[in-house]
C-alpha cells in the first residue's frame, strides 16, 4: 500500500509546518510544537540533549511550564506581517497581462477577453492572496479551474505548498497532484487527489490512513466529488483543450539551500523564514520579558496583619487600599518586622533595554526576509525624522532587490499559465481569437511610488516632448485597462480642443 505523504515529499510537508506555526502565531500551537506533546507540565529528558533535538527544546517556546504556573508566553507576529509585505511589495498594484499588438495601433484580438477574465478584483484579490502564501511555504501553486455556474470564464484558484505534490522535470514543473482530506472517520481518512498533467486533469478519491494513500473509491460516494462524476472520462479523467499544463509553481525565492542534493525537492522555492525561526523565538522571549517586567512591577503592599479586616471563619481577611482612616495600634501590639506597618514595593521596568534587543533583532529577521526597515513604516525599526522622498526610496533597496528577484519568478509561472488559460476559455467557452502568442506580464515599477513625484516626472516628459497622452495616462494609472485609458485619453483631448479650439487633435 502507498505511502502517504510520498517520500520525500514527508520533509517537504514537515518544513512547511514548521514555517506555517509562525505564519499563524497561535502560541498554544507554537508550544506545543517545540515542547513535542501538549502536556507542556512536565520536564523533558530531551531538554537535557545535545544536537538538534535538544537546541529545538532550548527554544524559548520549547521549554516547558512550570507546574502549577500560568502560561505568560507572549508571540509578537513578525512572520504573519513579512507574509503580508511580501505580497503588498508584489502585488499593491495589480500586474499588466498584454497580448502582442497585431500592429502599431491594433491591439490583439484576443486581448478584450483577457481584461475580461483577468482585470477583476477577484484576480488581483487571488494574487495578493498567493503572494502571501508563497512567504512562508516558499513557494505557492495557481490552477486553472472553470464552472460555468460560478463564472464565464475559466480562472485561476490558489493552493498552498502544504497541499500539492509536484513533479519536476529539469527544474520545470510537469505534473501535479493537489490532495485534499474530506473525510476523516476515526483512523480512516478519504482524501481526494486533483492530478493536473499536460492535456488533463484526473479526479480520484483514496481511502487510507494518516500514513497510507489506501485504496480507490468512487467519486459518486462524495458530496466533494460528486460534480466530476459526469465530467470525467474512464479513466477519471477530464480533458483540458490544452496541451499546456493547467496549473503553475511560483517558488518564493531560489535556491532550496536546504534541498539542493534531493532531486524531487530541489525546485521548490525557499521561504522567507528559512534558517531564522530562532530568532523569531528570541524576538518572542523578549517581549515576553518585557511584559513580565511590567507585570512584576506592579506595586504591591505589604501589610501588618493588625490592619487587615477579617471576612469571617474561613473567608480569610483583606486590605481596603482605599481606605483613608485606621484605628491606632498601640506600641508593640503589631505583628509587622518592618518599623512600617505599611511597606510600598516596586520593582523597576527595563524599558530601553528590552525596546532596543527588539529593533536589533527585529532588524536581523527583516534583512534575512530581504525587506528593508523602511517598508514597514514603523520609524522604531527603521531610522528616526522627517525624510525626503529620495531618502526614503534609499532605504528600501533591500526590500526594491528583493521584489524584482521574486518578479522574475512570478512572469515565469504566470506567462505559460496565462497561455493555458486562453487556450482552456477558447475550448470551454467559445471562440475568442487566441492564437498561441505569449503575453507579457507587466509589473509597476514602483508600487509606493510618491503621486507628486510621478506627477513632476510626467510635467518633465511632457515638457521635452517625450510623452504621449496615452503613456501620461498609463503612467498615473497602470491599473486600468486599454478601454479606460482610450476614454480618459479622449476625455482629456476634449477639454484641451474646448480650451484651445485651434489645438491639432492628430
């Protein structure tokens, strides 16, 4: 019987796991990890070991609980905010997916119906989506799907590293299964396997185990399957009117240092979590710190028994620290050592100690996820004042190399995709003049870009002659599509001829 997850594919998922504990920051989760059971009250003898077993356990989130203690652990959600920044960085501003003009002036008859599936909020909402995803896993998967209840159009979905099972040929993705449990019954588990290959995609369902695939069962005995059971061929199979493969592997960011001699899994990207889960621990050991001091430093009384006011057999007694009036006890009948009935004890709050061991460490976990300081907008991790544009721009290089790297992999993945997507629409939904060529994919230059700024570069271009109204228009909003440019463009072109009836239109 086949093993479930497929070996190596086993220290794939293991990794992710890893990564995602810190992407979701559930500190029960987190203890649970590193402590290696839930019953986080007692010592370990792993505590006490060397090498790699015993460094996780020395995690802060790995020691255990004194018995008898409240948790007080705190977790800072650095990771959960470097997801979301990678994925603003890329995708704030939608990308531009063009198909290859026919002339200078002719758009591509195929390009109406890409604005139409792919300029929607529901696709730029998915990417922001994926990019976040692709943080922490190192990578994130896109495919194709279509039901014509739900849209007219085919259109893309994205899937977590965590739930796929790639294989690579030459670095290139060539097939992939997405796996989904949709019944768990005791220690039998059904899950449901959507294989994508070259030309088809094939819908199983596998009843097994935690660890084995176990055996085939038929797509009709599932509510989750049952829609494939008149689409699919003997061979559970349906065909995608594409030789192309209907889905894409978008690695974070290369090399896997950590695969790099394992063949299945050396194509997989590398997280931005990768080699720096210590110091998101230490990150979390000191803040927790932090608010220990401030809960230590409580002030707290301590009071001669005498002047305590007793609530009554078995109710033991109390102190109003309100009240503004005590009977006088004589000398000697107090039961205080200290000369003063009434002792005030406070510790003190190591406030800069603890803030800057949280920007240092802070700063070594952004500059290892490659993102500048800046990025944030947070002046206590990055440099303090008022800045310019310029030196604000100068401070985020890091996070600027570190988004035209990952760009590189996104155009890789999304061009094929794209292709695949138009070939599946021309099949499914009708004609609509694709003919094969390959799109481009166009990124903002700058995301963040300051509108003052871009609107003094246009006021310069314009001045020497070197713009268009078109590229003016296109500049100010690289989110529109060919439609609302040509409108804004006339529109502007009807003010000026209404202000300057002489103006040359041509």
């Amino acid at each position: 019987m086949a093993v479930w997850p497929p070996k190596p594919f086993d220290q794939m998922l293991a990794n992710i796991e890893e990564h995602d504990l810190w992407y979701v920051g559930d500190p029960d989760k987190l203890a649970a990890y590193y402590q290696g059971s839930r019953a986080s009250h007692r010592v370990r003898p792993s505590q006490h070991a060397g090498g790699v077993v015993g460094a996780v356990a020395r995690f802060f989130w790995g020691r255990p609980t004194p018995a008898g203690q409240q948790r007080t652990r705190k977790h800072i959600p650095l990771a959960a905010d470097i997801a979301t920044a990678s994925a603003d960085l890329l995708f704030s501003e939608p990308p531009r997916i063009l198909l290859p003009k026919t002339s200078e002036d002719t758009e591509h008859p195929a390009q109406a119906r890409l604005e139409e599936i792919i300029n929607s909020p529901a696709v730029h909402a998915g990417l922001l989506e994926a990019a976040e995803y692709a943080s922490p896993h190192g990578g994130v998967y896109l495919r194709i799907v279509w039901d014509k209840d739900v849209a007219e159009h085919p259109f893309w979905t994205a899937v977590a590293a965590d739930g796929a099972i790639p294989r690579f040929r030459f670095g290139r993705l060539r097939e992939v299964t997405f796996w989904t449990v949709i019944k768990t019954e005791g220690q039998q588990v059904w899950r449901h396997l959507e294989t994508h290959t070259p030309g088809f995609i094939r819908h199983e369902v596998f009843e097994g185990s935690a660890t084995e695939l176990g055996q085939p069962r038929p797509l009709a005995d599932f509510d989750a399957t049952a829609w494939a059971v008149d689409l699919v061929d003997a061979d559970s199979r349906i065909a995608t009117g594409t030789d192309l493969l209907t889905a894409a592997y978008v690695p974070n960011m290369l090399p896997q240092r950590r695969w790099r001699k394992i063949l299945e899994l050396a194509p997989l990207g590398r997280s931005d979590y990768d080699g720096i889960h210590d110091l998101f621990d230490a990150l979390d050991e000191t803040w927790s710190s932090w608010m220990r001091d401030i809960r230590l430093a409580k002030a707290r009384v301590f009071v001669d028994q005498n002047y305590l006011e007793n609530n009554g057999p078995g109710q033991g007694a109390s102190f109003d620290d309100d009240q503004e009036l005590f009977t006088a006890i004589p000398p000697g009948a107090g039961s205080y050592a200290s000369d003063k009935p009434l002792d005030l004890n406070q510790f003190d709050i190591r406030v800069e100690e603890h803030n800057q061991t949280i920007h240092d460490i802070t700063r070594l976990i952004l500059r290892a996820a490659g993102i500048s300081p800046a990025s944030f907008g947070d002046e206590t991790v990055g440099e303090r004042g008022q800045e310019t544009a310029t030196q604000v721009k100068s401070k985020q290089q890091l996070s600027k190399r570190t988004r035209d790297k990952k760009i590189r992999y996104w155009k890789a993945a999304l061009t094929p995709l794209i292709q695949a997507l138009l070939e599946v629409d021309n099949v499914v939904f009708g004609p609509n003049k694709y003919d094969g060529k390959r799109p481009e994919v166009r990124f903002t230059e700058d995301p963040q870009v300051d509108i003052r700024e871009l609107a003094e570069t246009v006021q310069l271009l314009h001045n020497a002659n070197a713009i268009s109204t078109e590229l003016k228009v296109r500049m100010l909003h690289p989110d529109w599509d060919k439609t609302k440019v040509d409108e804004e463009v006339e529109r502007i072109q009807a003010e000026a001829a209404f202000a300057d009836p002489f103006i040359d239109r041509g």
